[in-house]
C-alpha cells in the first residue's frame, strides 16, 4: 500500500473527525464555520450507512450537520485503531474505531471509510459505520 496515500487518508481521519466534534459541541459561529470547513471533504456522490442502517447522500449529511449544530455541548470524540483494510491506486479504505463521551457516558462505533487521496484534497466517498453493544 501506498504510504503517502495512507497517511493522508489517516489525517483526514482526525480532521474530519475535530470538525465533527466542533460542529455538535460548540458555539454556533464555529459550529458554522466548522460545516464551512468539512464539506468540501466529502465527494459529491459521498454516501453512507449509519449505525441505524439508513443510507444516506452528501445532501442529507449536511442538513444533518446544520440540524445538529451546537446540539452536544461537552461531546469529545475519540478516533483509535485506524488501519488501512485496502488500497487500490489512489483509494484507501481504513477502518477504525470512534467512540463519542458525552455526560459521563461513551459511545462506540466501527467504521469504515473510503477515501480518495488523488489530491491534495482528500475526499470521502463512502463511510459504513456499525454500532458496538455498550
């Protein structure tokens, strides 16, 4: 696998994942601006499955985002055991573990993403993500 194309795969991992955090847990000024900065990110045909099993479309996901703003004061989340599963060319998929904390409670999750490297900027195509029993 190509290195270059792993390690920004894995970069985009975490960015994507502090803007998230942003998003849900702070302010609305840079909750906004935090939407502004993840959605060039994501391909324009980006889809996903969701821990409920509902696929949804790029358009979705950023009405969700605009929605959920600001909804989650104090959420942390936390990305672990990134691992690239498959490589071809300049498409990486890595799996990895997100567990949300929130009020004293935790959350987690499996996902996988996969994530086109052919630029300097990476963009998601698909995410699959499956809930873990608590």
């Amino acid at each position: 696998m190509t290195n270059a194309s792993i390690r920004a795969a894995e970069r985009s991992i975490h960015v994507v994942h502090a803007l998230i955090q942003t998003i849900f847990a702070d302010a609305r000024t840079p909750a906004l601006a935090a939407i502004d900065q993840l959605m060039p990110a994501f391909a324009e045909d980006f889809s996903m499955v969701t821990t409920a099993g509902a696929v949804v479309r790029l358009p979705q996901v950023a009405a969700m985002f605009h929605q959920a703003a600001t909804g989650r004061p104090g959420l942390r989340i936390e990305v672990s055991d990134v691992e690239p599963v498959w490589q071809a060319g300049t498409s990486v998929a890595l799996r990895y573990q997100e567990t949300h904390h929130l009020n004293g409670t935790s959350s987690a999750r499996w996902a996988t993403a996969i994530l086109d490297c052919a630029d300097a900027l990476v963009r998601w195509r698909y995410l699959h993500e499956t809930a873990l029993n608590p």
